[in-house]
C-alpha cells in the first residue's frame, strides 16, 4: 500500500467512519482503501473481536485505536528492512491524539456536533502532528515517552531564574528549553506527566522562531477541558522560556518587564548550554572516546539524556543523522524485546530480529547486545536506569559490558549530573 519506510496517519470518526483528515506518506491511501479499514475494524467490533494491528504479506503493519468511543487513529506503515513497527505507530497515536487534546480540548473531540466545523478545527493540529510524525534526530521523547533533557555547566544560576521569573508571572509552572530540551524545570512542571512534557516542548518546537506567543492549551492528563494560557520566549535563537499560567499577566507585560528582567543578567550562561547542542553533557562528564551514541533514561523520573556527538570524527563511523536513528532502531528493539515494561506488549511478530528464545523468558534481562554491519549495540538495565549504547566494530564483543558499566557509572557518579535527578 505504501512504499518502504513511509506511515500514513488517518483520523475518522469512530461511530460513522467520516475520514477527518490525512497526514504522513506523500502518496494518500486510496479512498476505498480507507474505507477497508475502516470496515474492517467495524466489522471485528460487531463479531465482539478487538481488532488493534496486523501485519501485511509484505512486512507493513497496520494499527487501530479508538479514543473515548469517538475518534479513530490508523496507522500503516510501509514495508522494507526498516520499516517502522508496531510498537512505534502505538506510541504515534497516543501522541497524535494527545496533540488533539492539547489544542482542540477533549470536549471538542468527545462531543462531535459539527463534522465540518471539527475538520476545519482539526488543521490547527497539523503541525504539531507533522511533528511526530517526521519525528527523528536529537529528540526521543516522543518514542522513549521520557523528557529529553539536556545538563548545563552550571544549572544552579538557571534554576534560580527560572523559579523568580516564574513566580513573577503569577506561575508555579515554568520550564528553560536550550534546543528543544528541557534544562530547568520548576517542581510543579515536573509534575505534569512525561508526556505532557514531552508534547509541550514539541509545541514550543513547532512554533518556529517566533519572538514570543500566548497560546492556550489543554493538558490531556492534567487538564483536558479545562484551558491554561502557555506563555512562551526566545531568550536567544535555540533557547526559550515558558510559563502556564491564568489570566495574569499579559503577554506584553511579562516581554516588556520580566524576561529583561530576570534573563539578560544569564546570557553568557544560555550562551554555554546552546554550545553543547548535540553533546547534550557538561564537559566534565569524560566518556570512552570511541563511543558513537548513548541514551540514558532515568526510570524513576521519565527523563532522558542522548547523544550521538560523542566520537563525530571516527573514521568509518556513520554519520550523525544515521546514529540517532540507530540509537532509536536499538532502543525500540531491546524494550520490545527485553527489557518488556509493564505498558510495552512483547512483540508477537516475527520479525527478522525476534529470537524464538526471548518469548520464554521467565525473568527480566538485564543486558542484551546487537552487533550489526555498522556498529555494535549494548542496552544495560538497572532499577533506576537503562542505558542503551553504540560503539564502533572494532571495540570487542566481550568488553561490551565493562563499557557499559563505566559510562553508567561516569554518569550517575555524585554531583556530575544534577538535575538529571538520578
């Protein structure tokens, strides 16, 4: 239906199948091919079967979820050697369904009065939903479900502006993004679910490079029908501040008075965080100077570290754009495979990777490794992190783990990483 390496996204009406949009592959799904899908789950629904994937002849998949008895998300994805999996197209309904939540508010979506008048609604949606659709390079959130966080030099400066500015905007929810990632957070933002974080720095991404903008939001778990004003900033090209806040106080008010205010005195502080970029870790973290990418994810508080920028100058190592989409192949196959949370199903397809063995385990693995044409993989965890790396070929299969090991430790060692909250 679609060529290799391609998702198509369909949203419809859940009672009457009135297809509200299309996003994704630049080739759209026939009509009568919609409509199939559509047919199909109605009719798994009226033999009281749940229909929610399948898996074409040729490697594609296919997955439905309906949302509060209402609106329909489909996901196909096309087939080839990389072809994007099932775990992947769930993780991207729920969030394209929270993108819905977020600007529309779930009332819109429950209580359907007007089909047209909702589609017209809907195409405020569709940049976010690009977003996560196109999702790729430095930003994992979206498939890891974990706040991408990148760790400053000096953090204690950052946090303390963040926490005055935001209480002068009448606010207990403020948050610092240096590209995107998440660098200062006052308490109560760490209190919205990670994917509510997640979808907010999505949010501030998709909005380009506006000065500042007022916009209002829902928040899918906190708040779903009830709207907050979301107050955001360019402190500098790459770095913003944002704020959740009521009425008070006026976008023009809080430009004019307080980002001068409480941010100019930190320029060179902001400066030193936009120059990590890529790296994502102070300086004084030293790694294995071979390492071609890692993700940390700390269990306890769904935040994340990645970085692919560790060894760019290796000679024979792929490039940057194609290690970020190794460290995300590796991750998605090792929680799918081993180390199997409670909200990730075990992957009942076998696929090219699934070994026969990794479906009778009857304890939780605490290491696996990949080695494959272009680097070697090693996933670590622990119960409070995992740790997923890439290395070069030529670093041997059986020094894997004491590598592994090291970086962990490099990583979570006192004091080298605060904030992370490991």
């Amino acid at each position: 239906m679609l060529q290799g390496g391609s998702v198509q996204l369909l949203c419809l009406t859940a009672d009457s199948g009135v297809p509200l949009f299309c996003r994704g592959a630049t080739r759209q799904l026939p009509f009568s091919v919609i409509g199939s899908l559509n047919g199909v789950h109605m009719f798994s629904v009226g033999q009281d079967v749940l229909l929610s994937s399948c898996e074409t002849e040729r490697g594609g998949h296919v997955v439905w979820n309906v949302f509060h008895e209402s609106i329909m998300l489909i996901a196909v994805s096309g087939q080839g050697a990389e072809a994007v999996c099932e775990f992947q197209l769930r993780r991207l309904l729920e969030n394209v369904w929270n993108c819905m939540v977020l600007v529309l508010g779930l009332d819109e979506l429950v209580n359907v009065r007007n089909v047209e008048r909702l589609k017209r609604d809907l195409r405020s949606c569709y940049q976010l939903i690009d977003s996560f659709l196109e999702a790729s390079g430095q930003w994992m959130g979206e498939l890891t479900h974990c706040v991408d966080c990148l760790l400053p030099p000096q953090p204690a400066p950052l946090q303390e502006a963040l926490d005055a500015f935001t209480h002068a905007a009448d606010s207990e929810f403020g948050c610092l993004l240096v590209h995107g990632k998440v660098v200062a957070a006052t308490e109560k933002w760490w209190r919205l679910t990670p994917q509510e974080v997640v979808l907010l720095a999505t949010l501030v991404r998709s909005l380009g490079g506006t000065a500042c903008c007022d916009q209002p939001v829902f928040l899918p778990q906190g708040s779903p029908t009830v709207a907050h004003r979301l107050l955001r900033f360019q402190l500098l090209p790459g770095t913003d501040v944002c704020v959740l806040c009521g009425p008070n106080p006026s976008l023009q008010r809080a430009e004019s008075e307080l980002v001068a205010r409480f941010w100019s005195p930190l320029v060179d502080v902001l400066r030193g965080c936009l120059a990590l970029k890529d790296r994502c870790l102070p300086d004084s973290v030293t790694l294995h100077k071979d390492m071609l990418g890692l993700l940390l994810i700390s269990r306890e508080s769904n935040r994340a570290i990645s970085s692919v920028s560790l060894a760019v100058r290796l000679p024979g190592a792929p490039s940057v754009a194609r290690r970020w989409e190794l460290l995300r192949l590796f991750f998605v196959f090792a929680i799918t495979r081993y180390f199997v949370q409670d909200e990730v199903p075990q992957v009942q397809s076998r696929g090219p990777l699934q070994e026969d063995f990794a479906l009778g385990f009857s304890h939780q693995p605490l290491q696996c490794y990949l080695v494959t044409e272009e680097c070697k993989c090693f996933g670590l965890q622990t119960l409070q992190h995992q740790l997923y790396l890439l290395t070069p070929l030529s670093v041997p299969t059986f020094a894997l783990r004491p590598l592994a090991a090291r970086t962990l430790s490099a990583l979570t060692a006192t004091g080298t990483i605060a904030g992370f909250d490991c």
